[in-house]
C-alpha cells in the first residue's frame, strides 16, 4: 500500500511539471507573438475634432453673404499650393417699394487642405487631404421704411443654411486593410452635414438721382450652424457672426454701348468677423476696393438689365489680394 502510494505521488508530481512546463510555453509564444505583431497606427497630428470644428468655421464664411470674402485664396507658405480657396455666388432684392419683401440666396464653396501626420510605430508619413466645402443660404426679409421717399429702409431678415463637408483623402497604402479608429476614418471618407438658422439686420440707403446711383448698406449677420448625419467620428458647431458694411456708387462715364450710357462703378466694402471665423485664419478684418464697369444691356435682351465687371483689390491683416468679379441685374 505504502509503495502505491509512493507512486501515485511520483505520477501526480510528473503531471504537475508536464502543465507546468506547458504554461511556461504557452506564455512564451503569447509573448512572442505579441512581440511580432505590427503596431496599430496611430494618429499624431492635430486633433481632428479640432480641426472638423474648424473647417466647420470656415463654412460659416460661405454661408454668409459677403462680398470680401466671396472670392477668397490663401497659399501654402511651403508648397505654394493653395491651402483654402473659397468662391461665393449670390444676391438679393426687394420685389417693389409697395409690396417690400426682401429675398436673398447665396451658394459657395471651399477646398481646405489641412495637413495630417500618420505613424505605425516606425515611420511617419503625411495623410495628404482634400476638405471640400458646400454650402447654400436663403434669406427672407421685410423693408420698413424710416423716411419719407422710403429710400432708406432698416430690413429684417431670417437666414437658413444647409451645408457639406466631405472629406476626400488618399489614405496612405500603409493604412489600408488595417484596423483604424474613428479619426483617420472620418479623414479618409468621412463627412460632415450642417444646417444654420439665424438672422440679419440691415440699414440701407439707397439715394437715386438720375443717372447716378448710390448704394450703402450697413449689416450684422449671426446664423448658428450645427452639424447632423454625419460620421460617428466628429461632431461640429460653429457660430457665423459678422459684420459688413457697403457702398457702390454708380455714374456714366460719357461712352455708349449696346445703344446705352455704358456707366463706371466704385465699390467698397469691409467685413468684421466676431464668431467663429475670428481670427481662425489670422485675421478678422478684411477690406475690399473695386472698380468696373456696367454696361445697360436692356436694348438687346430682357433676360438681365445690366451686366456689371469689377476687379477688387482685397487686404487684411497679414493678407491681401487680387479678384474679377462679374455681376448681373435683373
């Protein structure tokens, strides 16, 4: 019984190692396979939560109706590649002095080009990016006249905004078919939708003594914009809050074209910016000087009355530029 015993104990002994001696290699080859695994890449550059609430301040420039901005390019210092171009098309109009509703609409665009860096752990490499901007905005006013002639109106107006953000990046060949998180996602094909409700308040003066026309008008704009639908990854909020101010005088210049008095224009206009686009591309001021010239087209079509082309000289702080501008009148 004794010997039995001294056995049993022999065996339990040798099948205790055998596990243990198992574990230890089981341990080992987690470890070496843990050890050879590749690094996830990670993402190293600016916050994209950032950076998506900062290209949703940008689209508060294109949803708002503003001349100096309208058409608006700011260079890559290193590559001299555009870093943010932005273009706005848009007008407004009062239907007549005795039924005064005001209507305005504007649609425009911007491509910005933020820049990323991406690491697996190795090596750093740059996630080339292209943010495209699209946004439209309508305005519905009311003029209430404060003198007599009703040349000089203060004008109510309610704004709504429906913007996109899209995101086209190439991911770099690094990144693809492995895991990525929600940030490089939202760079690599995401987008961001937004909707703006707001409202202006204008004065305008708008003297008319035949054949000279004189415009001015003094504007504060607030439309909050927020994002819906869009990635998981990003949320984006961004307050378009502004004000302009601007004049156009407008005189024959003596010449004849298309059978009519062909007429020069001055314009100026100023933008300060105290919402989200502060300061958000170093400045948050900016003027705009123009020159051109209108021609009446009103003997040959009656498609538009007037066909305006004006070059406008730009400047602010740390920025200034050059455009060509080309109006019509209905």
């Amino acid at each position: 019984m004794r010997r039995g015993s001294g056995t049993g104990k022999g065996h339990g002994a040798r099948i205790a190692g055998a596990c243990l001696l198992l574990s230890a290699l089981c341990f080992a080859c987690a470890a070496a396979m843990a050890q050879a695994a590749p690094s996830l890449p990670t993402f190293t550059g600016p916050d994209v939560q950032k950076r998506a609430n900062a290209v949703l301040a940008l689209l508060s420039y294109t949803v708002t109706p503003d001349l100096t901005a309208s058409s608006l390019g700011i260079n890559n210092g290193n590559t001299g590649n555009p870093a943010l171009n932005m273009t706005q098309l848009g007008g407004g109009f009062t239907l007549s002095q005795n039924f005064p509703l005001y209507l305005e609409g504007a649609i425009g665009g911007s491509r910005y080009d933020p820049t990323f860096l991406v690491s697996d752990g190795k090596e750093q490499r740059q996630l080339p990016t292209r943010w495209t901007n699209v946004a439209a905005t309508g305005g519905i006013g009311w003029d209430f006249p404060l003198n007599e002639s009703k040349n000089l109106v203060i004008r109510p107006i309610f704004n709504f905004s429906l913007g996109e953000v899209v995101s086209d990046a190439s991911a770099a060949q690094f990144l693809i078919n492995r895991h990525i998180d929600k940030n490089i996602q939202f760079i690599k094909d995401g987008s961001l939708s937004a909707y703006g409700l707001g409202g202006s308040l204008m004065l305008g003066w708008y003297p008319r003594k035949e054949p000279y026309e004189f415009d001015l008008e003094l504007r504060y704009t607030d439309i909050y914009l927020q994002s819906f639908g869009s990635s998981s990854a990003v949320r984006g909020e961004a307050n378009a809050q502004s004000t302009n101010l601007y004049a156009r005088w407008r005189a024959p210049t003596g010449l004849l074209v298309l059978h009519r008095p062909l007429r020069y224009v001055l314009e100026l206009s100023h933008s300060t910016y105290l919402g989200s686009q502060a300061d958000i591309l170093g400045f948050n001021h900016l003027t705009s000087l123009g020159a051109g010239l209108e021609i009446d087209t009103g003997a040959v079509t009656k498609l538009f009355s007037r066909l305006r082309i004006v070059g406008r000289y730009a400047f602010g702080q740390n920025v200034s530029g050059a455009s060509l501008g080309i109006a019509l009148s209905f």
